[in-house]
C-alpha cells in the first residue's frame, strides 16, 4: 500500500491531520533539493500514529510542517480543519498555541522558570488569568506524576522527569494533537518505557499521539506507522485510524 | 488597568531575568544611572546659579539703572577736569544728579553715592571697610532687610552728624559680640555713632551696590570730613584721584520707561564730559541677557547630559544584544509553543524598560542628592526642579524602548526552526 493520492477536498471532522500532495523543496546552490515530494495521508482523532523513516527521509522536514512551524511548497496541510499553507506568521503562532502539543527530544524547559511556570507558558500566551493557569498546571502535574516537583527547577530533576513536565505542558491548551519528536532520544531504556506507558494512556484517554522517530522500538507502541523514504510515503501500516 | 494586569507577567519576568543577572543588570544600568543623574544634577546647579543671578539682578531693581564713575582709559590729551599732579580728577559730577534728575523724563528719584576704601577702628579691632557716603533714599532704593536701629535721615543730612549704618558683616567683623547701636567707630578721621544695621547681601555673579562691609554715612558729612579728593600717599610720592560722586542710581516711574531713560540719561552726561568716564548699567538688560546666557547654558547642559544618556543607551542595547543570543534556544521554544512575534518583543522591550528605568529611579535618586551635597558642602544654591524628574524619568523610559527595540525585533526576528536548533 503505497501513496494514496485524494482529490484536494475539506478534511472531514474526525481528519484532524490531513496533507494533500504536500511538497517542501528547498533550494541549496543551483540545486533544488526535495525534501517532501507529493506525500498525502490522513490521520484520525483518537489515533496514535509513528512517523518514521532514516535520516535523509524528509522526517525533520515532516515534523516542521506538522508542528506548523514551517509550510508546504505546495500542497494542503489541514491541522484540525484549517489549512495550514494560507496562514500568515500571527495566524500559524496561534494555531500551535490552540492545536499543537509539542514534545521534544531534548525536553526545551526554560531553564529560568519552575516546573510549574514552564507548565503555564502555553496557557499564559493564552491569556488565561494566574490563578487558573496554577490550578490548571497542579493538574496537568498530577496528570503526568510530577506534581511533587512543581517548584523545582528543571535543572534539579531527572530526564523523565523532565519530559513528563514537558508533556504536561503540552497538553496545557488542551491541543487537537500531541507530536513529539524523538521523546525517548534522550533518556534510558527503563525511563523511556515510562514515558511510551505515558504516552499509551494520553491514547486511551482519547489523545491524538503523533510520534516522530527513527526507532522502530518506540514506533512499535504505536498503532499506525507511516514510513518515509526520499521524501515519498514508502508504507502505511496498521491503519489503525490512518489513511 | 487591564492592560497593566496584562502585562504584568511580562514585568515579572523582566524583574526576574535583572536579577539573576545582578551583577551585569547593575553595570548596564550605571550608564542611565549616570545619564540621568547627571540630566537632574547639572539642571539644579545651572537653575541654582541662574536664579541666583537674576535675584542679584533683581535686588538691583528692574526699574533703576545704575551710573558709575569709570576711571577714563587713558589719562593724556584734554582731560575733563584740570590734572594737577598726579591727583586724577574724573568721574560723576553734583550736577550730572542735577542734570538726570531735571532733564530726563520718567525720574522718581536720583541716589548719589561716593564710595571710598578707609580704615575703621574700634579699639584695638581694625578693618578696612567701603565707606558708602549717600543720602537717605539709597535705602529706599537698594532695600536691605534692617536688622537693627535706623537708617540715615533727612535730618543726618541737614545735621552732617557723624552716624553711620554698617552691614551685618562688617559688624560681626569689627565689633564682635559688644554692644552694637550707639557703639562709636572711628572711620579714618571721623568717630561714628553706629545708627542701625541691615543685613548683607553676599554672592551672586552680578556686582550689587553693597556686598560686602560696608559704613553708610551722610554724604554731607563725608564732604566735611573727607572732602572729594582720596589720596594715598606712598613711597613714590602722592597718588590720588578727585571723584565727586562714584555712583548715581536713578529710579524711573517704571520699566518700560527703563530703555528711554538710559539714553537720555547718556546723551545728557555725553555733552558734559568730553571723556567717557562713566558707565551706565540697566538691570533690566542684565535681566535680560542673563536670561538668554542661561537658555544658552541649558542648551549647553542639554547635549552633554544627551550624550551621556546615549552612552547609557548603547550600553543597554549592547547587553540586550547578548542577551538574545544568550536565550535564543528560549526563543525557539516560545516560538514553537505559540508565541507570536510581537510577544516576543514585548518581553524583550519590557526586560530593557526595567533596566532602564531602574536605572532612572536610582540615577533620579542620585541627581537629587548630588545638589543637595554641593549646597551642603560649598553654599552654593542649587534648585532641583520637579519638571526635571519628571524629564529624566520619561528619558528613562524612552532609551529602555529605543535602545531595546532593535534587539526584540532581532529576537522577534529568529526563525522558530533555527533558534530551536541554537545551542
């Protein structure tokens, strides 16, 4: 089952990612280099999906443009029923704001603020009034099994640790889809089983998970894997929730 | 209000980034802490020093203009009077009073005045003062404060009795704490009975009439005792000068008749004496060209305390430079969370407002109390004024947002990807 080409149509409601024909090419020298050439899959609310593939696949390039911090060439990507490709700066800010849980290989805490400053960031961009964004952020701790070392700095806790705070951030807004990249790439095994068992329940308690990641280990917690190849879709198995 | 609550956060934040970095907040803020201090300090002692000249002026009175005997420049050629000897025979004249005061419209009143250098004595006790040899209305005319006793009379003039009025200073000088009114001082040939005193006027960058010791006494009894001619005698021989009035303060009904007065009253004097050997001085003129010195003063003190808060300025926007490189990565992660742009140059123009303005208060702090040390410690007046803090706290203010506008918009600026990616 390789490319699934779909007419360029308004995603349905339960589509809360969508890429039509998506291209990012990127021009080094004289050369134009593609790093995304033509992908369209859509995946469903509720799903946990991997995108995978080895360095070189376009995988970075992939997490850019799901994370809305970069657009499509050409092509349409729908984050949640809105098309990415026509928002302007302000526009796309927002929309990671609303839409986007994201959680990082290397966690990103600011180091300055505590653990429950940092799970506020999202929430005080928001607008949301310092009392709520505490009460919300004691929540969010408890959530992820960290509300012991809510006003520590993340200097003083451990990598899982770390990446718990970072997950409680991320799911601060309350967002359409939680992409992580590479979230075990810094810790050991026994931790990252921890995090993959975190992220397992955010999916039965009806999350969108996206992962992006070389591992096939941790691609293998997920219900679907989309595997990248030369910036095409090589595979798409499970379809659990993916198509 | 609500915009306050707003950003309240943002101030938090820039309140806390200053203080984890103390040290390097601290010297980034000297260069405003200076500027403005500075701005506040050369402000009060320009104001201080220009008041106190125009209160010299003042106290000279705005409607009067002063008519000084001047020694002629050069002494050959036809002379005014007959030079006898070395004895030099110039200045103002009994009739030039006359003259003024008949000839030019607009006179209240003409003070004659000779003023000479002579030895007073009280027992042991010697000092030189300025023997003021005038009549009665110099006193309504140069207002000083009384102290004690009188001032001269109609009626010590029609006596040529022997009182004088001394200043303050001169009596602290020369009689100390022994009773003062009814004291007798001899002046040169003279005894005195000490009338009265009024307080002295010290300071000020413009000569007042009376600054210093000074014996008023009627002018009749001086011209019986000391006669015109003041000749000293010295190893060469005998030097003396012939001066039958060193000075004529003419009042006039009010100021605008100040200007005419002046000219006329130069046109009268310049058909009589063949020599300039007069000068006249209106206050008024004084008044105004002090004013103009001192406008020309705060345009001076204007562009060096500019510079140095420039300085200042540069300083910061030199920290806040580092400080975007520093944080890029937290940039990035703002960025990629879901901050827009102009989010990022808030944070970032409030993190130098703070700098900047806590630089104002303590430089505001440290202009007040620069004067305030320079009059305790020299007498000099200083006048801090209010406009001039508000000034230098609104300069404060404006340097944090010029100076850290270009280093937010660069923060603002950084691609989410890259600044990520920063190490």
């Amino acid at each position: 089952m390789i490319v699934q080409m779909t007419e360029n149509r308004h995603p349905l409601d339960d589509e809360v990612v969508r890429f039509d024909a998506v291209m990012r090419h990127y021009t080094v020298g004289n050369e134009i280099v593609r790093a995304l050439d033509g992908i369209s899959f859509s995946i469903r609310r509720g799903a946990y999906c991997a995108i995978m593939g080895p360095s070189g696949s376009g995988k970075s390039t992939m997490l850019n443009i799901l994370g809305c911090l970069d657009r499509p060439s050409s092509g349409a990507y729908w984050l949640n029923g809105k098309n990415v490709a026509e928002m302007d700066d302000n526009a796309l800010s927002d929309h990671r704001l609303r839409n986007l849980g994201f959680v990082f290989q290397s966690f990103h805490l600011i180091p300055q603020l505590t653990v429950s400053e940092n799970i506020e960031v999202p929430m005080f961009y928001l607008g949301l009034p310092h009392a709520e964004r505490r009460r919300k952020a004691e929540m969010l701790a408890d959530r992820v099994g960290i509300s012991h070392r809510l006003r520590h700095l993340p200097s003083e806790l451990s990598g899982g640790q770390r990446q718990r705070v970072a997950v409680a951030r991320a799911l601060a807004n309350d967002p359409a889809v939680l992409l992580a990249d590479e979230p075990t790439g810094n810790l050991d095994s026994a931790t990252s089983i921890q995090i993959m068992g975190l992220f397992q329940e955010l999916y039965e308690q009806g999350k969108t998970v996206v992962l992006v990641t070389h591992e096939p280990d941790i691609a293998a917690y997920a219900k679907a894997n989309i595997v990248l190849k030369d910036g095409r879709v090589l595979s798409i198995t499970g379809k659990e929730g993916v198509m | 209000m609500n915009q306050i609550l707003h950003f309240w956060p943002f101030i938090k934040l820039g309140l806390t980034d200053v203080w984890r970095h103390k040290a390097r907040s601290f010297l980034t803020m000297l260069g405003v802490v200076f500027g403005v201090g500075s701005v506040i300090a050369m402000l009060a002692v320009g104001e201080g020093a220009s008041q106190q000249a125009l209160d010299s002026i003042k106290r000279l009175g705005s409607e009067n203009i002063m008519v000084t005997s001047v020694k002629p420049s050069s002494e050959d050629g036809a002379s005014t009077g007959a030079q006898r000897g070395r004895l030099a025979v110039y200045g103002l004249l009994y009739d030039d009073e006359v003259r003024i005061r008949e000839t030019v419209p607009g006179v209240v009143v003409t003070v004659p005045a000779r003023m000479t250098r002579r030895n007073a004595r009280v027992n042991e006790r010697q000092l030189e003062m300025r023997v003021v040899e005038t009549v009665p209305e110099w006193f309504d005319v140069v207002q000083r404060p009384v102290l004690a006793g009188r001032v001269l009379t109609a009626n010590d003039m029609r006596m040529r009795s022997n009182v004088c009025v001394l200043t303050e200073y001169g009596v602290r000088r020369l009689l100390a704490a022994e009773g003062i009114l009814g004291q007798h001082i001899r002046i040169a040939s003279g005894v005195f009975e000490v009338a009265g005193i009024v307080k002295n006027e010290t300071g000020g960058a413009v000569r007042a009439p009376d600054s210093e010791a000074d014996a008023y006494i009627p002018l009749t009894t001086g011209t019986r005792l000391f006669g015109e001619a003041n000749i000293r005698y010295s190893a060469g021989g005998m030097e003396g000068e012939k001066v039958e009035l060193s000075e004529i303060i003419v009042k006039m009904a009010d100021t605008k008749k100040v200007e005419a007065g002046s000219k006329a009253i130069e046109a009268v004097l310049t058909r009589f004496h063949k020599k300039k050997d007069f000068r006249i001085d209106v206050p008024l003129t004084l008044l105004r060209e002090a004013e103009r010195t001192k406008r020309t003063y705060n345009i001076v003190l204007g562009a060096i305390a500019g510079i140095s808060l420039l300085v200042g300025g540069i300083g910061i926007m030199n920290i806040m430079l580092a400080s975007v490189t520093e944080r890029t990565k937290e940039i990035g992660i703002r960025r990629a969370i879901g901050a827009r742009r102009s989010r990022i140059v808030i944070q970032f123009l409030i993190n130098t407002c703070v700098l900047s303005i806590g630089g104002g208060i303590v430089g505001l702090l440290l202009g007040v109390a620069i004067p305030f040390l320079i009059t305790v410690f020299t007498d000099m007046p200083t006048v801090v004024q209010p406009y001039s803090l508000i000034l230098a706290f609104g300069i404060s203010v404006g340097i944090g947002i010029i100076f850290g506008l270009y280093p937010a918009m660069r923060a603002a600026e950084l691609d989410p990807i890259e600044a990520l990616r920063h190490e």
